[in-house]
C-alpha cells in the first residue's frame, strides 16, 4: 500500500509540473502555493499523534480516509449486486420506490437469486387459484376484555419516534395512514403535534421513559395517560418491552438534542440528558406485567392494549402465559420484534448477535399462546424487514395476524438507506431535526407515497394469498412454506417446526416444551431452569 501511495504521488507531481511548464509562469506560482500548502500538511503529519499511517505516510496517507469515506457509497451504487445488499437489497428496494410512486414494481427476464441454495424459501401455489376477495381482510384487535376494538390493517407503520424521526416524516407518515386506513406506532418518544395533525389512527408506544406519561422524576403518570389515550385517534396503547435490534438495552438522548419540540413531546426538561432505563418501573413480574396491561386498557378507556417484545427465553414467553391464565385477563395484542429489525441507534455487538430472529421468535409466540389455549383471544403482529408482499404472506403463515413495517415505510418517504441516521446528517431529511435537511422531504408528495406503498404491498399479498388457494388469511397455513435445505431436500414448515395443539401444555406437555414449561413461573422473570 505504501509503495502505491508513492508512486501515485510522484505520478500527480509529475503532471503538475508538465502542466505549469505548458502553461507559463503564473501556473508555477500556482504550482508553488500548492507545494507549500503539501508541505505544511506533510509537516503536521509527520508531528501529530493520533493516526499511524499520517506519520509514516504523510500527505498521502490521506488518500485512505477519504476512500473510507466513499466506501458505503461505492459499495451501494457500484459493487452491491441486486440480490445481496444488506440490510435491505437493491431489488427490495426498487420494489419499494416504484410502488411508492405509483408506476409497476415489476422486473424483467425472471429471478436473479440462487433457488438452489440452503435456506431458500418459497410458497407454494395451486394449480386452482382463487378469486381473490372483493373487501380488503382486515384483523379486528380486541379481547373480551375490550370495549373498543380496532380493525387493524395487513400492514402498518411499525414503531419509530419523533426525535428519530423529522417533523416532516412523521407528517407524510401520518398522513398516509390517514389517508389509507392503516396504523401508524408512535414509537417510544411519546405523542407529538406531528402525530396528531393529519389525524391518521395510532397505536400509542409506551417505553421505559413513559414518555407523554410521566411524572418529573421519570415515573408513569396514570392521569396523563388517561388524558392522552383518550383521544379519538389513538386507537390501540401498546407497552415496549424490547426491541428487536437491540433487546436489554435502554437510550440516552444527548442533552444538545433535547431541543423545546422534543422536550415538551417527552415531557422532560429542555436541553437535560434523556435516559430511557433498560428496565420498567412498573413491573417485576409476569403477573405484574399482565396486571399492567389491564391497567393500561382501562385507563384508555377500555382500547386493545398489548406489548411488543423481542422474544427472548422460551420460558419467559411461557411465564407471560401463566400470567394471563392466573390473572384472569389477556393483552389484546403482542408484537413480536425480529433481531433483524432496525433501529436509529444501537451497539453493533446487539445488533448482530443479541436477540431473536423474528421466524423463530413468531413461532415460539404462537405457539405458547396455542399450547395454552390462548390464541383465540390475543391477536399476534409481527414486525422486522417486512417490505414486500411475500413477506406479509410468509409471517401470516407462521403464526402473525398482522404486519407492521419501519424501514420499508421510511423508504417510502425517500430513505436512500445511507445508514447514517444516529448522526443527524440524514441526506433526505427523514432522520434529522436539521430544519435546513428537513425541507428536502415534502409532506404533500410523500404522504401520497406512504399510501401508494401500503396499497400496492398489501394488494401483492392478496394477489400471492390467492396463488396459493386462500382467499382468507386465517386460511394460511404452514404447509403453504417450504426451505430447501441445498442437498436436494425441501420440506414444509409444517415439518420443519413443531406444531402445539390448542391446550396441549395444560394438559401433556410435550417431552420437547416439558423443561421450559415446568421452569417458567408466572411470578418471576429469572428461569428455574439451569
């Protein structure tokens, strides 16, 4: 690398000073400021103590950070393939900025993927489809426990707050939903003027801050939230648990971020450091958490109340179940969030190697609430990379009644996934409070955009529903997935998974569930289990 960086620069010489000889006698006082400016650069370089390769290479040595700083973009736009970006890749993406601007979403010549490969996986269709459905299937939230159930769209706008998000993302957001039918989470960061504006349905997050709830030491306020979730436009009250991308781990907003707008969403002091804890003050068990969530539904007024958790511990799911059968009560709703799912900010190490991927966590969840006898009553979401039609239909089939959507819906808006939303330098203004970044995202244009996505995904999902034989999503089925094992093999989900009965772990746990379910305890988080 060093021998490279020389010879380039003797080469750049050499051209310069061929130049300034063709040129005439002002290129070489031109020439000469250059040479003098490199001097003092290379004299900095040779003295200063923080980079290495600026004092063995100096000058020069500038070429790598530079290229360090093209890397992402060389990658995404020259070297990334169709098929194999990360987290999303260039053909998810096509998909959804084509259909957010309304035109086909369609490609040509067939697949550029490996079917062949380990764990490729497709749905199978019948050779008699069927009609698909005159009325769009919606899923209604809500137990018995619940006076005020909601009709909860296929997809919606997954979690994501105010202070992640701009002002003017969470407008065009909104108002999609708004126009569209479908839900908008709140996320976290509380209930801002942004999110009431266009008066789109909400489901409203509640973290370990209690944001928009909370007294001044950081504690929930149950009158605020009875105040807040009366409103007619939140439709659904959700406690957060855990995130998919990083599950365990609390937040800290910097005080310098912490500006009026946000502080008075938070309901914190301005320009104070914001903490949200790892943890929750208003539960230490399974069966305080269930009370919890009654609380929460009664509070709002008898709405659909749930959580939203990364699934951990197969027996801590198994302890919430205990809960709900020894309180007497259910959540209305649970949310599970997949490790692939995204976030504005979280530790590389939880990012990568913390959590459940949400085929697993899904499954598990399900089939807890089945093998308990609870699944009729609880309604299952599911949230992580859901971005095109399959991937509704594919979730549907392994035990979610609905979807919910973050990256996809911010791509909707204009996300070009530069990946650089923590630094407040997002380019298309959708993760910024940069007012000046802002304005590159026109509400009036993206909210049209947000609709056009959500319309054209979930019509692809009926469309593939219909392929398959279905034309009611309580009809699918595991039999309907296969994974190819890459020797040959396929087998269905059906097979690749075990599958509870209802009631089944009341009555004769499974040898393969026996461990967990002896070792889940509905008034503790900590296993038995060793």
């Amino acid at each position: 690398m060093g021998r490279f960086l020389i010879l380039g620069s003797l080469f750049v010489v050499l051209v310069a000073v061929g130049w300034a000889a063709v040129a005439g006698a002002w290129a070489w006082w031109v020439l000469g400021a250059i040479v003098l400016g490199l001097a003092g650069v290379a004299i900095y370089d040779l003295t200063q103590k923080k980079h290495s390769i600026l004092r063995n290479y100096p000058v020069v040595g500038h070429m790598r950070f530079l290229l360090e700083t093209l890397r992402p973009e060389l990658q995404q736009y020259f070297i990334e393939r169709n098929w194999d970006g990360r987290p999303f890749d260039r053909d998810i993406r096509s998909i959804i900025y084509e259909r957010a601007k309304g035109i086909h979403g369609e490609k040509a010549f067939g697949t550029e993927r490996d079917i062949s490969a380990a764990g490729y996986e497709y749905l199978l269709h019948t050779t008699a489809p069927v009609a698909q459905p005159e009325q769009t299937p919606r899923v209604l939230i809500g137990g018995p426990d619940c006076s005020q159930p909601y009709s909860m769209s296929l997809l919606n706008v997954s979690a994501m707050s105010f202070g992640s998000l701009s002002p003017n993302a969470v407008l065009a957001l909104n108002k999609g939903a708004a126009m569209g039918g479908f839900a908008h989470d709140t996320g976290e960061g509380g209930i801002s003027p942004y999110h009431l504006e266009n008066g789109g349905d909400l489901v409203w997050e509640l973290g370990t801050g209690y944001f928009s709830a909370r007294t001044s030491n950081g504690d929930f306020d149950p009158e605020q939230f009875a105040d807040q979730s009366s409103r007619e436009q939140i439709k659904c009250v959700s406690l957060k648990l855990s995130q998919g991308a990083k599950p365990g781990v609390g937040g800290v907003l910097p005080a310098a971020k912490v500006n009026a707008e946000i502080a008075r969403t938070r309901g914190v002091p301005e320009g104070e450091k914001c903490v949200s804890p790892s943890a929750h003050k208003v539960f230490e068990t399974p069966t305080e958490l269930i009370e919890f969530i009654a609380r929460m539904r009664e509070l709002s007024g008898g709405k659909p109340a749930g959580f939203k958790l990364c699934v951990g511990s197969r027996s801590e799911v198994l302890a919430m179940c205990k809960a709900i059968l020894d309180v007497g009560t259910a959540p209305d709703f649970i949310i599970v969030d997949g490790a692939e799912g995204g976030s504005g900010a979280a530790p590389l190490e939880y990012e990568d190697h913390v959590g459940t991927p949400l085929t697993d966590g899904l499954i598990t969840m399900h089939n807890a609430l089945v093998g308990t006898g609870l699944r009729e009553r609880i309604r299952i979401g599911a949230s992580g990379k859901v971005a095109a039609g399959n991937d509704i239909v594919k979730r549907l089939i392994q035990g979610a009644d609905y979807t919910n959507s973050a990256r996809a819906m911010m791509m909707a808006v204009g996300c070009i996934q530069a990946q650089i939303c923590h630094t407040g330098l997002c380019p298309v203004g959708v993760t910024t409070q940069d007012p000046k970044r802002q304005r590159a995202l026109h509400v009036g244009d993206k909210s049209q955009r947000v609709l056009n996505y959500h319309e054209s995904t979930v019509e692809q999902a009926i469309e593939i529903m219909a392929s398959l034989g279905v034309n009611d999503p309580k009809d699918l089925h595991p039999g309907l997935l296969q994974q190819s094992s890459g020797s040959n093999e396929h087998r269905k989900y059906a097979d690749l998974y075990e599958w509870l009965k209802p009631g089944e772990l009341l009555t004769q746990p499974p040898e393969s569930w026996a461990d967990d379910w002896n070792a889940a305890d509905s008034g503790s988080f900590g296993s038995r289990r060793a």
